[in-house]
C-alpha cells in the first residue's frame, strides 16, 4: 500500500516574525526507556521534542503548541496505539505520523492501514530496529532549514529562563584511542527555536552579560565533574574563558571558589583563543602563570595563522596547543595544511606541550592527523558535542568504538 505523503506546514504556524520556528515532535509510547532513547535522537536531528505514554495526554499536547509530528511505539501494545490513531483523529490534528515497530507484523501493518483510513499524514514505517540513518531520512521532508535568529537571543534572557547548557565533545588520545577528556561548549536550547547556535547568543567579552555566562560555564561545569565522577570516575575538563575575563581579580576569585574541592579533582583547562594571546603575549603569559598556580593548565585554542607569532616566544607557560580546522579539516589532501600542521607539532615539541587536532571529521584526516604525530583530537569523526549525562552514559560509559 502506498504510504499517504507528509503534509506540508503552513507558513503561519512555523514563522515569528523573521524567526522560523524549530519542527517539533511528540515521542507517544508506554515506556520511559523508550521514550528517552527515541527523544534523544530526535533531538540530535534539531527536533524541539516533548512526549506522551497514552490517548489521554493528547489532547493537553494539541492545545498547547501542538507537535509537526507523532512517533509512536507499540510497547503498550496495539489498542494503546490505535486509541492514539483514534484521539488524533477526533481532534483534527493535521499533522503527520510516524509509527515505528516490526515491519510486516499483523499489528504494526494494521495500524499503519487505520490511520490511513482515518485520514491522518501517515509517514513510511520506521521499522525496529533502526539507526540514526533511517531516523534521519523518515524525518527528513519535516526538518526545517532555518536561517538563525535575527536579531540574535539576548544571552541575559536565557541565563534567567534556564535555556542555557554544557555539552561535551571528546578528546580522543590517538595512540591509545582512549578518552582523555572532554571540551565543555555553551548551547542554548529555546522552546520555539530549538538548539541555538553560539555565534547567534554569545555576547562580546565588554558586554556585562558575558561575566554572568562565564561564571555560569564555571559553576556548571564543577556540577557536571562531579555527576562524572559519581557516575565513572574522573575526567578531565575544558572551559573556553577570554583573557578580559581572567584579568579581572573578582573572576579569578570566582573561578577558584568553583573548583570542586575533592582528593579526585587533577586539575581543569582553560582555553583561550590564539588571537588574543598574540594581541596580548605579556599579559596571557601572567595569567598563565597565575592560573597553575590554581591547578589550571591554559590551552591555546584555534592556532591558525598565528603560529609564527607563537614560535617566536622564549618561554611558553601554556600546556597545550590546539590546531584550528582551517588547518586540519581536509588535511589529508591538502599539502599546504598538512605543512602548516607539521611546522605547528614542531613547536608544540619545541615547547614540550601536547597538541590537540581540531574538527576531525573524516578517515582521511583521522590518519593523517595520527601520521602527522598529533597527541589528541576531538572532532565528529568520533562524536559531536553531547549534553552531560548522554555524554556519561555514551562515552564515559564504555570504550571507544572506531567509526566504521
């Protein structure tokens, strides 16, 4: 039978002023589990999800900012699904379906065939079990292409509406192809927009606002050490900081305030980005110093072309060396990258600091950046950023698998 095609949005109800809003999506089935791994994906595909375990939560879901589509799972057993099918119907919702169970199952082919006959947008059968493939292409046509927001989300606002989060990306040693830590990056996730991307909230260092972000990143990220730590034991952790920031002695007290005090904790790394190391080399240089003294080590973040600057140091009290994507993406086939990046790991020897390969994202450049001789990468060739507990639960919770 030849699935009924998705039902297009009307512009009305996906626009705010110049904003598109984010697709958003309602997980409906019996189990917790279930729902969780499922709003997971969904939401690594950019959905604003929420979620529903019978017929009767339905109608309080329509009324308020209703969904662009259900998925619904058969864990409660085929009368919990069709009473779904059923309340959509009797409420006139006009979006579209999704059912996801057995393919060719007496159930799941029954009720694909009554919402069908009840006249709802039924999407192709995604069919268990699935990967994150076959999500992305049954949700394709309903997954928004959305310019950011203009004028960009006043990071004020979302530090008081509780819209901001850490995730973590990472950090992959490549001769062990074990974890040796972990970047902290702000996302903003809006309850009209979806995940919000940091060029469009983050304000400038002079902003009074940027000082309340970063003592929120520093707060959060000690809460976040200690769950892993709970949960796996350990990790090391990194914080982007600007050097206006760590030249105020307020900020630094505050940072050392928000250390976890624990036998276990070995130290955290400041990031600060190359640029303004080399605007300022007398000054990033002081609060290097200043910050081991607090067991913080300082990573130079986004070497680019800025590296002949930092070659011309005498003494580097930074511990790590990260080398930007316009150098490492791509790499494997580009002699001028892969020169840059050997000349950069010759400083970093030089220093005897470790080097980390930014944006790793093919096999290509995961060999090349091994052959090249860096210490670490991070990069989505192993993972993208992830919130706190999926990171605890997918990375700290078991070995690194090599991407096939």
């Amino acid at each position: 039978m030849e699935p009924t095609k998705h039902r297009e949005s009307s512009d009305a109800a996906t626009t705010f002023g110049r904003r598109k809003v984010a697709s958003r999506a309602c997980v409906a089935d019996g189990k917790q589990h279930i729902r969780n791994f499922l709003r997971e994906a969904l939401e690594d595909l950019d959905f604003i999800c929420n979620e529903c375990d019978q017929a009767g939560s339905i109608a309080a879901l329509l009324a308020d900012n209703p969904p662009d589509f259900f998925i619904i799972g058969l864990s409660g057993g085929g009368i919990a699904a069709n009473a779904m099918l059923e309340t959509l119907h009797r409420l006139h919702y006009t979006g579209n379906v999704l059912i996801f169970g057995a393919e060719g199952s007496p159930m799941t082919t029954a009720l694909v065939r009554v919402g069908e006959e009840l006249g709802l947008g039924m999407l192709p059968l995604l069919s268990t079990p699935f990967n994150d493939r076959e999500l992305r292409l049954r949700t394709a046509a309903l997954r928004k292409n959305d310019l950011p927001p203009n004028p960009p989300v006043d990071v004020a606002e979302a530090l008081h509406a509780g819209w901001l989060d850490l995730w973590y990306q990472p950090k992959i040693d490549l001769r062990s192809l074990s974890l040796c830590g972990a970047e902290a990056l702000v996302r903003l996730r809006h309850p009209a927009w979806g995940i919000v991307p940091p060029a469009c909230f983050l304000p400038d260092p002079a902003d009074p606002s940027f000082r309340k972000l970063s003592e929120f990143v520093m707060t959060r990220v000690a809460q976040d050490w200690r769950y892993f730590l709970n949960a796996y034991g350990p990790v090391e952790l990194a914080i982007n900081l600007p050097i206006a920031f760590l030249q105020d002695p307020a900020s630094l007290d505050t940072l050392t305030q928000s250390l976890p005090r624990h036998p276990g904790f070995d130290g955290m790394i400041v990031e600060i980005n190359a640029a303004e190391i080399v605007r300022d080399v007398p000054s990033a240089k002081a609060i290097a110093r200043r910050l081991q003294l607090l067991n913080i080590a300082v990573s130079v973040d986004d070497v680019g072309e800025e590296w002949p600057q930092l070659m011309a140091m005498e003494d580097f009290p930074f511990a790590e060396i990260k080398v930007d994507r316009q150098f490492v993406s791509g790499c494997a086939d580009d002699r001028l990258k892969k020169w840059n990046c050997r000349r950069i790991l010759e400083l970093a020897d030089g220093f005897g600091v470790r080097t980390v390969g930014e944006a790793v994202e093919t096999r290509a450049d995961f060999v090349m950046a091994r052959e090249l001789g860096f210490d670490l990468i991070q990069g989505f060739f192993f993972a993208k950023p992830m919130e706190a507990r999926k990171f605890a639960r997918r990375i700290l919770g078991r070995q690194i698998e090599f991407p096939k």
